[in-house]
C-alpha cells in the first residue's frame, strides 16, 4: 500500500470513486459472516435451475460447443427471443439487428443507459427500485431524476409526478413494473400514460422486463407494442428470475436498430459475447422451459400469500404485491428506521432482510423480504418476525 504515496496524481476517475456502494451487499457481507441466518435478503429464486435447461447447457458443452459466438449472440437464439416476444408480449422484432444477447440484464442495461446518454441528459426512474439505475446513470454522465412511487398509490406510477420531473433535458424514463423491490405493477392506462408522455416529450422508454412473467393476476403486454412506441423503446429481458437461471448470466436487448446497433457497438468491444453453453440453455428455456416456470410461478404466489398474510399477521403493514417475488411491509409502526429494524432483526433473531432506503430514500420506513426461499423458511422467519416486532411495542 506504500507504493500507492508515491503516485501523486489523481488515481481513480472521480465519478466512479464517489459512488456509494450498494446497501444490499452490505447486508449480505453481515449475514454472510453468522450462522444459520434465515435469508429473505437475496433477490433469486431458490430453485435450482431446471433439469431441461441445465442439460442443454450440458450437451453445448460436450458437443463441443466452446467458441465465441456472433457478438450480436446466438442466431437460433435470438429467433426464439423474438418469438417469445411477439407472442407473449405482442412485439415484433427482427432477430438479425433489433435484438442483442447480453450478459444478464444487468449488461443489457448498462448497454442502453451508455448508448443514449450523452452529458447532462436526464433520466427519470421511479423510487424505490434497483440498485442500479441511480448508479448507472451516473457513471453514463446523466443525471438521475427520482420520481416516488408510495404504498397509497400501490407503488405504482404518478404520472402527474412524472409531468412534473420531465424538462427539455429528459431523454428517457425508465420502467420496472413489476417492481424490485416493491412488487408493485402498471395497469394499461398508467402505461398508455407514459406512452403519451413519451411521444409527447419525445423520450426514450426503457423498460426492465425482468420479472414480467412473474405476475400474479395476469401479464400486461409490454409499453413497446403500444402503438408509436416501438421506435422509442429499449425492451431489456432475460432468464434469471423466471427460469431459475441467475448465474447463467443470459439477457437481452430489443429495441429499433440505432440503438441496438450503438449498444452492440460497446458490447463489442467490452464482452464480445454472452458465454456459448448459457445461451444454448437459454434457448431450450424458451422452447421447451414454460410448464417449469409456470410450476415456479404458482409456488411464488403460494409464498407471497403466506408471507403477506404472516407479515400483517406481525402487525406490520404489508401491500400485497401483484409481482415479483418481494415484499415491502412497512415497518413504521415499530419506531425504528429501515436500517434500524433489518440491523436488529438480524442481530436479534438471525433473519436477514434488506432495508428499504437500499433501493433509495424514499424507502424509507420499509423493508424488502424475498420470499423466493423455501416455505419452511418463510414460516420460520414468521415466527421470529412476530417475537421481534412485539418486543418492540
Ligand atoms: C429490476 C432488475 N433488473 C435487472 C436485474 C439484473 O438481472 P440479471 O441477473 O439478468 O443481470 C435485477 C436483479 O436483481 C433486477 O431486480
């Protein structure tokens, strides 16, 4: 460490430097160093990835299937990506340039804040949500526009909070519905709102598909086969969430050819391609992988039931999401801050939930609990959840 007093200019790019780091991470770092910590911290499913699908990866690998592929990714892939669209979410795209395989949607995001941001350019996301988009923005050179979304509104959009955060600077908005962390959804009209305030304003949409078939009271088609939308759409999907299939790390990227010609231009030079026998399992989930999810999804929505039920049942309050598998109680009646009351119920009764002020301020006065872990577990952290918050009182 010496070494570094003798480098006198300025080592680090300030704007990345002066990030905060993620507030989940923190939790899982004090989780991770006790023993038998119940976990409704982690945002993935709990099911190992299925069979079908790990054995695709399997046979990729054994026929031998270990070189790059196109940088744009699999062409049989991106056929069944552009099917599954059309059908399930009523958008056509063209698999040979308006859709790009990423590494997760994390890369896929990442790809299309860096394709359209140009300095001092505006970008509305709704808080709270993921921790990355405040970040990403930033290290773009853009500047985060955090509109709220509260529990009386079900965590939905404002859309006359949205009119009022969009100047001649906006160039995007940024959709995540259903939401992490709050499991909160869009109905048409909310979405056709946006729409117009997109074709209006002339703005961007990117929207973070990611937990679309994780809907428990039916899938919505996306914003980008509303009409005059698909031109100013970024569509960003992939295979962690709903098929069990994080560290296969396989997103995509749909969109008009500008912009996915400008994103595969950094994702040319910055990765290549996603890994060859993940985007071979990729596909056989698309083929053959829906009886799977769907199993998976029924099972969700049994826990989010149970969970609910148990959290009101603990005297807090708790929305019932329509999406995702996250809940967001509010822990206000118990007096303590987010960090407070995830800090003490891990220390206390060794379940890890993460504060809500992770996925920005506005969370304050909530807690995310995953309920993507078994039942036995749910029950359990129920139990201790009920002791923690009485003792409270
Ligand atoms: C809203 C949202 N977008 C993107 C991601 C990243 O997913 P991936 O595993 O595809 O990179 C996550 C992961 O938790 C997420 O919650």
């Amino acid at each position: 460490m010496n070494d570094l007093k003798t480098f006198r200019k300025e080592r680090l790019a300030r704007h990345i430097a002066t990030l905060p780091k993620s507030g989940i991470r923190e939790f899982f770092e004090l989780a991770n160093n006790m023993t038998d910590v119940i976990s409704l911290g982690v945002g993935e499913p709990d099911f190992v990835t299925p069979k079908l699908i790990r054995q695709a990866a399997i046979d990729s690998l054994e026929q031998g299937r270990t070189s790059y592929t196109s940088n744009l990714g699999l062409y049989s892939l991106r056929k069944e990506i552009c099917k599954y669209l059309e059908k399930d979410y009523g958008c056509y795209y063209r698999p040979d340039d308006e859709c790009l395989v990423t590494v997760g949607v994390s890369e896929a995001f990442d790809l299309a804040i860096r394709a359209i941001t140009n300095p001092g350019d505006e970008i509305i996301y709704f808080e709270p949500c993921f921790v990355s988009y405040n970040v990403e923005i930033k290290m773009a050179h853009g500047i985060p526009v955090a509109s709220q979304t509260s529990e009386e509104n079900e965590f939905s959009v404002d859309i006359e909070d949205v009119k009022k955060k969009i100047t001649p600077k906006t160039k995007a908005i940024i959709l995540n519905f259903p939401c992490n962390p709050t499991g909160g959804t869009l109905n048409l009209a909310q979405m056709q709102a946006i729409a117009e305030l997109a074709i209006e304003h002339d703005l961007i949409v990117i929207t973070d598909e990611i937990y679309s078939e994780l809907t428990y009271e039916g899938q919505l088609p996306s914003i980008a086969s509303l009409p005059g939308m698909k031109e100013r759409c970024i569509l960003l999907h992939g295979f962690s969430k709903a098929f069990a299939m994080t560290g296969f790390r396989i997103g995509y990227a749909c969109g008009p050819i500008d912009i996915i010609g400008t994103m595969m231009k950094i994702h040319q030079y910055a990765i290549m391609s996603a890994p060859t026998l993940a985007q071979y399992a990729a596909e056989e989930a698309l083929k053959n992988g829906r009886p799977e999810m769907e199993k998976m999804r029924e099972t969700y929505r049994q826990r989010r039931d149970l969970m609910v039920q148990g959290m009101n049942d603990a005297g807090l309050h708790c929305f019932m999401p329509k999406g995702a598998f996250y809940t967001f109680p509010s822990i206000k009646s118990t007096g303590l801050s987010s960090k407070d009351f995830a800090m003490k119920f891990l220390e206390q009764h060794k379940v890890a939930v993460i504060p809500g002020t992770a996925f920005g301020a506005c969370g304050e006065g909530y807690v995310r609990c995953c309920y993507a872990t078994s039942t036995e577990n749910i029950q359990e952290a129920l139990r201790r959840m009920k002791i923690f918050v009485k003792s409270l009182k």
